[in-house]
C-alpha cells in the first residue's frame, strides 16, 4: 500500500469529497495567470486544519507538508469564509450524521467556555476569571451524544443568558432526509442548561418555542453535579479545545475565528461519521 502525503493524512478522501463542491472556483485572470503556481485548495485546506490543531503561527507553518505558505492558507481561509464554505461544511456532515440516524434530537445541551485573546481584536472583552485580560467565548449547541450542532463567538463577559436565543434562533438546522420538503429541524425535544441561563427570559423563550426547559436551579440544585445529560456539552468542549489554535486566540478579526470555530465543529462531526462509514467486505 502507498504511503500517505501529509496533505491525504490531514485531509482525509472522504473529508474532500465533503468540501471540494462547496468551494468556489477562483477567478481567471484577464491576462493570464502569471508567476508561481496556484497552491492546490486540497493542500490550503490541509494548512489550514494542520494550524488549526497545533495552534502553531500562520507564517510557521512547515513548507515540507506541501500546503503552501501560511499566508496563502490564511488568505484561503477569510476567502472560504466570506463565500460560506466553513458553514456549509458543518451543515453537510450534520446532514449526513442525520440520515444515517445518528444525530439525536431528543435532548441537547447548551453552554460556553471562555479563553484568552492573546491580541485583543474583535469579539473580545475583559475576563471576569482572569483578571479582566482580553478574551472570547464560545456559545455552543450540541445534541444529545455531544455532537456540535451551533456556534457562536462573543466577547468574554457577554453573559451565557444573553446569547440562548440567538444561538437557537440563529441555527441553520439539520435536513434528515435527502429531499424531504418543508424546513430542516432546529428544535430539539428538550434543552439542558446550567444555572447560567436560570432566568425567566430564558426559560420563557423556550417555552414559546415548545422546547422542554431542563435548566438547572439557582440555590436549590447543587453546582457540583453536571448531570446525566449536560456533562455531554463539557465533552464537546474539551474537543473544540484540542485544537489549539481555539485553545488561546491569537487571530483578531472575528471572521477569522468564527471560520477556525466552525471548521472544528465540522471535524468533529465528521469523526463521527467516519467511525460509521461502512468497512469494504
């Protein structure tokens, strides 16, 4: 058997089945392509997730893996991002993870984490654990087996409260059947949260929307225990912070991060549906 690229090892064949139609063809140029070749989007892409694990700086990015320099990785990344790529990206595993009945919509959980901003930029604020330092928080959504099914960036003190509705509301949804008409499902059965979002606008917006309310009670549950469900959304966080470059932000415009977030949402999905794709007999 032929030895693996590192471009293959990092962007695995069915991983680029996923991405190469969503990405956009480049434009031509009037006179002619002139210069160095254009770097391969396969390879870009297996820059881009190589920086994205190791949290290594874009201009450090080794030049024998093959994928280009870090500048072009990083520029690849805002053009993908302006065109929806990322976004689209997660959408398609989570389809896919749905058809195959492994997306469960009967309870998800709800909640944040917050790191530093080594460089300050948007979406940033004071942290209220950290001495008032610059940092971001990660607003996240996930379904019951701790699949991420949303995700936003806010600055660090933003309140968890004050980001349930538009998570929820701005969820693109889940298709579970090629083809089936009418809209994708947004709500699930049920939502557990922690005692940061214990306020009746919350739980009163969940009830408009007919999403069971499973919120944890200030003064009269104990914050020690995570629950038979809500420990799940712990999980995913410690997933979205393997990577590295999520672990301690140094990008500073809010597109950038929220590209790099989104892309880790969509590995972490498709990891799952790579360990249910069917083996060859």
């Amino acid at each position: 058997m032929a030895r693996r690229s590192c471009v293959e090892r990092l962007v695995s064949d069915e991983l680029w089945e996923l991405v190469a139609p969503l990405i956009p063809q480049p434009r031509r140029a009037k006179r002619g392509r002139t210069g160095r070749p254009r770097v391969p989007d396969r390879a870009a892409l297996a820059g881009i997730v190589f920086v994205l694990k190791t949290g290594i700086r874009w201009n450090d990015l080794p030049q024998e893996l093959g994928c280009g320099s870090g500048v072009t990785c990083w520029r690849r990344l805002r053009e993908w991002q302006d065109a929806g790529v990322w976004q689209q990206l997660h959408r398609v595993v989570l389809d896919r993870l749905a058809r195959q009945d492994l997306l469960d919509w009967s309870r998800a959980a709800v909640d944040s984490v917050s790191v530093r901003a080594k460089r300050r930029g948007e979406a940033t604020g004071p942290l209220p654990t950290d001495r008032g330092k610059a940092g971001s928080k990660y607003h996240v959504l996930c379904e019951r087996n701790g699949l991420p099914l949303h995700a936003l960036v806010t600055g660090a003190n933003t309140h968890d409260s004050r980001m349930l509705a538009e998570l929820l509301g701005s969820n693109p949804g889940v298709r579970e059947r090629r083809g089936q008409p009418g809209r994708p499902r947004r709500r699930p059965g049920k939502l557990h949260a922690d005692k940061g979002y214990d306020y009746p606008r919350c739980r009163r917006y969940l009830a408009r929307r007919g999403i069971g309310v499973r919120i944890a009670r200030r003064g009269i549950e104990d914050s020690t225990r995570l629950g038979r469900v809500r420990w799940v959304v712990e999980r995913t966080m410690s997933w979205l912070l393997d990577f590295r470059r999520l672990a301690l932000r140094y990008d500073r415009a809010e597109s950038t991060i929220t590209a790099l977030l989104s892309l880790a949402c969509a590995l972490i999905s498709h990891r799952r549906l790579a360990q249910h794709r069917p083996r060859p007999s």
